[in-house]
C-alpha cells in the first residue's frame, strides 16, 4: 500500500515561493506551503482509494470558509478510468452535475461553460505538464501503476481547466482533507448517507480542531436554472436603426452556444468560444455569427447577433424563436425596443442544423448531441 510521503522526503532543491507564476498573471500564484498540503493529502487520497467504495453520485458537503459557497465533492474512479476529487462549486455547478448524473442531454460546451469548481486528478505521465513536473519535483510524490501523478485544476464559467491560484489550492486542499477524514469515518462505520433522494452528508469543522468534523445530514434538492440579466442595450446603434425605418417581415431562430476550441495566448488560461447564432427561419440562411471568449456574457453575445442579422437583411423579423427562456429574458429589452415578438419553442430546426454544421467544421465532439 501507498503511504502518505514524510515530510523528511522534500527534495533538497531549493524552495520556489509560488508555483505556476508565469500562467497565473495577475492572480495570487500557488504558494509552497500551499502546495506542499497538496502533494502530502495526494498521496493520502491514493493510499485510501476511495473510489473502490464511492461513486461519483456519492456526494458529500462542505462550505467555503471564505465565501461560504457549497462545495459538492465527487469521487470519480469506480471504473477504474479517471481517477479524481472534483469539487462543484455553487448551485449552478451542482445544478449541471445532477443534470449529467441523471442522463440528460447536456453539451460538453454547455457544461464546461457553467462550472466553478477545483479538482485533484491522477494522471499519466504523459498528461503532466513542464509546471506540473516542477511542482511534483519539490516533494517526490511517489507514483502507483493503474492510477498516475496527481495535477491540481481549477475550472471557471466559460474556461478549459487551468492551474490553481493560491485560494484555489487552499480551498481543494480543505476538500482533500475533508475526504480523508470522511473515507477513515466511513471505514469504520455502516451507515449508508445516500438513502434518501437529494440527501447528503455534510461535512462541518469542529472549532478546537480544524482538521476534525462532524456530520450533518442535509437535504439539497436540484436547483432552479438562473435567470441571466436582460442585456444592456447599445443605444446609439438602436437609434440608426430606427432611423432606417426597415419593414417587418419573415422569423428569426437564434441560439447562443459555447464551442469547444481554444482561445487564448500560450500561457493564458484558455477560454471557450461563445458564439451568437441566428438564421432566417424558412430559408435556413446563416447571418454571419457573433463570436466572442467567455469573458463576453450571454447577454452581450446574443443581442449583437440578432442586431448583426437586421444589419445584414436590412429588416425587423416579426418574430425571434428561441429554445430557452432564458435567452427571452435577455432579449426583452431589444424586442421592446424595436416591436419584435419573442416566442419560445420546443425546436428550432433551422438554427439547429446551422448550429450542427458550425460545430463539425470547428472539429467540436458535440456537433451532433441534441
């Protein structure tokens, strides 16, 4: 069996004060200490496997002390594939995993977009980055065949996964430890936290013992979606077309989506490609798409595409369907402006298959999911 490294195993190299420096510009890279908590909860999480007795449905809580945010913590490893702890962060991040647990169609786009979250990974070799590699250096993290070297992520809305800041590390450090602490309770106990729907253990810090808990069991039903803000409209560019006097005519279908490619430079945490889609609902005619990283909302997405198709058509469609009522929300404002109707509905044909194309020219695995 594995057995957590002593601490007399730390590499003689000299000590870095932070690590991951250079992909974390502007932010609080990971400090040593930090990271040292890291590598030693790693190799304790290794030594128990907990994902010979927990699923990744077998949630358990823990808050933030920082933000008081939910943290729910899944074990992934039953299937002996990916092993891991990934922690969601926040209603909208557990509202998705449900989602996922239960079988519905969700895109790898539409749920990477709506994740916070922190993670410890156990990976091949192959998949550990120079970064990684320097991290790992420092504390000689002893490797076990059949589950890999650990790296530490941290996911945001509308980002692939990067390195952990220093409040990223600390907080998966807490959800590490947390686990340790749970699977040694767990071990000696019979007690089965998941017979009831939606119920969980909730893991709390004792105050004369921060590395001790007890358990709560709480009830977390699955959240409702949030309702984006209704956009802000750029009023100079309203009054021009106005001004034009366009007639009104024919449907719009449009959509706004998150594709899979890449943006950003070298050593910059990568952003998704958010992109506004809009077609004529009986010619299926694509109007140049709007496209934008994920620092752009939903709501300066969408409204620049639909203004971008009045632009090219040089008229006001009657009608805009759109597949969710969140994008009604955001659209609101825009429509009132220029006397457009909005009608949700359960299919969008023209902008689907627009959308469908779009994604297999990128090389997006989601092209073809519903």
């Amino acid at each position: 069996m594995l057995r957590p490294r002593k601490p007399s195993s730390v590499s003689t190299v000299e000590k870095p004060a932070h690590f991951f420096n250079d992909r974390l510009a502007g932010e609080e890279p990971l400090a040593f200490a930090t990271a040292d908590r890291l590598c030693r909860l790693s190799a304790s999480i290794v030594a128990i496997r907990p994902w010979e007795f927990l699923a990744d449905k077998d949630l358990f809580l823990l808050k933030d002390p920082m933000s008081g945010e939910m943290c729910h913590c899944s074990v992934m490893g039953a299937l002996g594939e990916v092993f891991s702890l990934y922690v969601y962060i926040g209603s909208e991040s557990y509202r998705f995993f449900r989602k996922v647990a239960a079988g519905e169609p969700v895109s790898s786009g539409d749920f990477r977009g709506s994740q916070t979250g922190v993670s410890v990974e156990y990976v091949r070799s192959a998949e550990v980055t120079p970064p990684d590699r320097e991290l790992l250096r420092h504390f000689g993290h002893p490797t076990q065949k059949g589950v890999g070297r650990p790296i530490f992520r941290a996911l945001r809305p509308g980002y692939y996964p990067w390195y952990v800041t220093e409040a990223e590390g600390r907080l998966l450090a807490e959800c590490m430890q947390a686990l340790v602490v749970f699977c040694n309770k767990h071990s000696k106990q019979t007690v089965n936290y998941w017979t009831e729907k939606d119920t969980y253990p909730l893991l709390v810090p004792m105050p004369d013992s921060p590395e001790s808990y007890k358990i709560e069991i709480v009830k977390v039903p699955i959240p409702l979606p949030a309702m984006p803000k209704p956009s802000v409209l750029d009023e100079a560019r309203l009054s021009k077309l106005r001004a034009k006097d366009y007639a009104m005519r024919g449907c719009f279908e449009a959509d706004c989506f998150y594709a899979m490619a890449k943006l950003g430079a070298r050593n910059e945490r990568k952003s998704f490609v958010r992109i506004g889609l809009v077609t004529d609902a009986k010619s299926g005619f694509l109007f140049p798409p709007e496209i934008g990283m994920a620092a752009r909302s939903l709501a300066e997405v969408l409204p620049d595409a639909i203004l971008k198709a009045i632009e090219t058509i040089k008229f006001l469609p009657e009608e805009i369907r759109l597949d969710k009522e969140e994008f009604k929300t955001v659209l609101a404002p825009l429509a009132q402006q220029l006397g457009i109707s909005l009608r949700v509905v359960k299919s969008s044909p023209a902008v689907r298959e627009a959308k469908q194309g779009l994604l297999a020219m990128m090389g997006d695995p989601s092209a073809f999911r519903p």
